[in-house]
C-alpha cells in the first residue's frame, strides 16, 4: 500500500498507508491527522482539505476546474502548490506523497 507522509501545521509528520483508490483527504480523516477539516466530506464543496503538495509534482494528476474554482475560497494562503486533497485519489505512482496541511482551514 502506497505511503503518504502528513505534515500537519505544528511541523509533525505523520506517514500513512493509504490504500489505491482513496483520497489524500479520506485517509487523513480517518486518521485522525490535524489541521484538516474537510466539512463537505469530499464533494469538493468546502474548500476545507487544502493541503500544499510537496512532492511528486509531476506525478500528481492536474486539479479539475471545480477544483480550481474552489481553491479561491481556501482560508490559508494559497500556493502555486495548493490542492484540495479531496480531488488527489491514491495511485501506486503516489507512493511517498508528501503533503502539508496549513495553519488554518475556516
Ligand atoms: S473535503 Fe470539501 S472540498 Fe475537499
């Protein structure tokens, strides 16, 4: 099962298997990792589940236009690396995806 590494906003990390077919958001949430919110449960609605993208940039599938919209309602600064990772769907090709949640989501 692919990992994920977790940066949550105090700078802990936190590496997750997470299996093929899952979102980034849905093993954060099950998890229990912090700084994520995810109020819409991953419809892409919500805007809660923004996380910065740290690595496999040219792995990780391009954002949608739903997406892209929604990012402009992120609380946190966005970044040229900012996803919400709701819309990130766990590939073999992930594997050792490293993500940061930021300081805040509301
Ligand atoms: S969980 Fe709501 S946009 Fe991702």
């Amino acid at each position: 099962m692919p990992k994920v590494t977790y940066i949550e906003p105090s700078g802990n990390q936190v590496e997750i298997d997470v299996p093929v077919g899952w979102s980034v958001m849905q093993s954060a949430m099950s998890n229990g990792v912090e700084g994520i919110e995810a109020e819409c449960g991953g419809s892409c609605a919500c805007a809660t589940c923004h996380c910065y993208v740290e690595s496999h940039a040219d792995v990780v599938p391009a954002a949608g236009e739903t997406e892209l919209s929604m990012l402009g309602n992120v609380v946190a600064e966005r970044k040229p690396n900012s996803r919400l990772c709701c819309q990130i769907k766990m590939t073999p090709e992930l594997e050792g995806l490293v993500v940061r949640f930021p300081d805040a989501q509301s």
